[in-house]
C-alpha cells in the first residue's frame, strides 16, 4: 500500500506522447495552450482616453474646444496649449494631450470648455504598451484557455490556437446487482450510478466520456469488455471490481490484457482499493465500486492524470485551508477526504461519511482533508479540496 503523495507523484511522473490541434478562437475554451503566445504589438498600440470627455492641452480650467474624436478614428489631431477636443472611450488621443477630463466635470458654453476639477497630468489616459509589450511573453505553454485567455488571445489579433488535444475516455462499470436507472430493478439489485456521477464529473471539468458500458462478474466478459475499450482509449476508467471479493476480476483482465500496475492500494479514505495501470500510451484506473470511493478517487487523482495528458501546467483542484466551524474527532488510522461544505469563510463536515453514500456528497461542495487521526477544534484551519 502506497501514500497519497506517492500515488500522486507516480501519476504525474508519467512520460506522455501529447497529440497538438489546432482550434479556432470560439472552440479554445477548456484546452491548454500548446504554444507560447507573445504579444505581437504593444498593448493599447497607442495612446488612448478611458473615458467618454474631453482630451484638453495645458493645465487650466478653460479651453477653447476644436474638434471631435470618434472611437476608431484615425486621424491625426495635434492640440495646441489651451486646446480640448471632444473624445470617446478608447479614442485615440491627440498629440499635445496633457490629460482627459470626465465629461461629468465639465460644462460648455458655446465653444469654450469649463473643467471643474484639478487636473493631473496623464490622467484618464492608457498608456500605449501599459498592458503588454511587443514581444512580450503573455502565455506559455500548458496555460488554462479560460475566456479571459479567449479574450485576449483575440485582442491579439490570433483567430487560431494550437492546443493539446484531450484524452479519449471510456468507462466500464461493473457488478452483477447492478440495473439502469430507468429500468425495473429486482430484490437485491440497485441502479447502476457510477458511471454516470464519473461521466458528470468528466464534463464538469471539460473532459467528455467517449463510451460507457456495464459488464456482469464474469470473468471472460470482464477481459473481453477491457479489450475492446483499452484498443482505443487513451484513459480506461473502470468501477467496481477492484477489492478482495471473489467477483472481483478487474485486476487480473488488466493483467491478462497487458497492462502493467504502477500501484494498487492507497492508504486513504475513502478508496483504499484504487487500482492505476498503463498499457503503452493507454491509462487505466480502477476505482473502488462504493459510489462516494468511485468519486473522490476521480476527483483527486483521476482528475490531476487527465490534466496532465492534456498539457495542464497546474493540476489538481483548488485546495483552501479555511476554519472548521465545530469539533470534529477523527478516530480511524488512514488519512481521510471527509465530504464537506464550505458556507462563508467556514467549513462544515457533514454527516454521514460512509464511502456508499452519496447524499452528503450531493449536499456539500469539498472534500476536507485529514491526514491521520486526529481532534480538530471549532476555528482550527482544515484543508479542502473544492469539488
Ligand atoms: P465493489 O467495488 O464491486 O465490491 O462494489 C462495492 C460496492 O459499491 C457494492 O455495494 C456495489 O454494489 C457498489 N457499486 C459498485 N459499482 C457500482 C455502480 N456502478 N453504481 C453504484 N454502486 C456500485
Ligand atoms: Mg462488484
């Protein structure tokens, strides 16, 4: 049995082919860039007024008004002292502006200007090159595509983006007790949830799930389903099957089928029985078949492998370390990732921890983590995990 952290670092120490597209602008959300992105030009590439009002020359409180200028405007303005001209939000300025003045701290009386501030020089104008430089490095590779990163690729004037391309997932869930939601279930039977929390959860954090499929405790069926799904996965998730029972084939499939284990078993709660593997370029990971283990493994070391083959330079969800708001007494040896709801600038541990339950998970939104036995005090500092 492994460590968190060593399950961690096998995963992220993993060597990865990564495939390069190429997206247009609308598609790039939710990929990671894989290119550098300088700037080509300065960013405003001139000198331009933050607010609709008056481009004026000199410091006074009266200027004689000459002209207008329109966002988009090309023309070339030079003011003399005692000058203004009319001007719009991102306008370019007239040579000579000394500063732009609000149009509410203004009047106009025929031609003349009257400004009722004390004005400062530069202000309400940005600067050309104060955002970015020509040539500046804005993004390197592996950066978030989020939409302000949409944003300003655009401003750059970029229609295209290289990214890396996303892993192809497939899950297989099984367990012979297990019906569709939707269908009939009988005595000792239960709808099959898994695959559909694992599939949410894919979605949730921009991956897709290509293909699921459920396959009953039988061996051969086992083996023959990992087959045909391992041939064209780039991740293989599977659920159940994983323990000590004697239904539980999913580790010797994986075997048979070729694929060699890089851990089995982390010391943790909930998901001690996690199973991570890899054929070639293929990554399979096993999870344990309690809907509340299936999930966490997802969220904390499903997740980071998927970021990492498509190009992420940061993985993993944001962790916060945030004041309890009760007791909490933490008996059991194994670190733990207790379901968990942040409201405010406290968290709360919620009841019912079993890792077949779901409910509580459904009701919170972190996971808090505890990394052994321990007591924790109402306003002592807890790190979560926000899911
Ligand atoms: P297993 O890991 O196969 O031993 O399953 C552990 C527990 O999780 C059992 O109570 C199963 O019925 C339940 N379980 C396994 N797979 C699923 C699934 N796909 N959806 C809901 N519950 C499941
Ligand atoms: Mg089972």
């Amino acid at each position: 049995m492994i460590s968190i952290e060593e399950a961690l670092k096998i995963v992220n120490e993993q060597d990865i082919e990564r495939t390069v597209k190429e997206v247009s602008l609308e598609d790039a959300q939710g990929f990671w860039l894989a290119e550098e992105i300088t700037s080509p030009f300065d960013l405003p590439s001139f000198d331009n007024s933050a607010m609709d009002g008056y481009a004026v020359s000199g410091i006074s409180d009266e200027y004689e008004i000459v002209g207008e200028i329109p966002a988009g405007s090309t023309a070339d303005h030079t003011l003399q002292p005692g000058e203004a001209m009319r001007i719009f939000t991102g306008a370019k300025v007239p040579q000579n502006t000394t500063a732009v003045v609000m149009q509410e701290k203004t009047s106009v009386e025929d031609n003349t200007l009257y400004v009722d501030e004390a004005i400062s020089k530069g202000q309400h104008i940005r600067p050309r090159g104060k955002e970015l430089a020509l040539d500046q490095t804005v993004f390197t590779a592996g950066h978030f595509i989020s939409p302000a990163t949409v944003g300003l690729i655009g401003s750059l004037g970029k229609s295209r983006v290289q990214v890396y391309k996303k892993p192809e997932i497939r899950i297989i869930s099984t367990g012979d007790e297990l019906v569709p939601p939707g269908s009939p279930k009988s005595e000792g039977e239960i709808y099959e949830s898994n695959s559909f929390a694992l599939s949410a959860a894919l979605d949730r954090y921009g991956f897709s799930c290509e293909e699921s499929k459920h396959i009953k405790d039988s061996f051969s069926a086992i083996k023959g389903g990992i087959a045909d799904f391992l041939d064209h996965s780039d991740v293989l998730l599977l659920s159940g099957g994983i323990s000590v029972g004697d239904y539980d084939y999913v580790k010797q499939a994986l075997e048979e089928n070729g694929v060699s284990e890089l851990f089995y078993k982390v010391f943790q709660k909930p998901g001690k029985p996690l199973y991570f593997g890899r054929r070639d370029d293929t990554f399979v990971f096993a999870l344990p078949g309690n809907p509340a283990s299936s999930l966490t493994c997802f969220y904390i070391h499903v997740l980071p492998l998927l970021q990492k083959l498509s190009g992420a330079a940061n993985t993993g969800l944001q962790r916060v370390r945030i004041p309890i708001d009760h007791n909490y007494d933490y008996r059991s040896d194994r670190p733990v990732f207790l379901k968990a709801s942040i409201e405010g600038q406290t968290v709360s541990i919620l009841n019912r921890q079993s890792s077949s339950m779901i409910h509580s998970m459904a009701m919170g939104n972190a996971l808090a983590f505890l990394d052994g036995p321990q007591t924790v005090q109402k306003g002592d500092m807890v790190e979560c995990i926000v899911i």
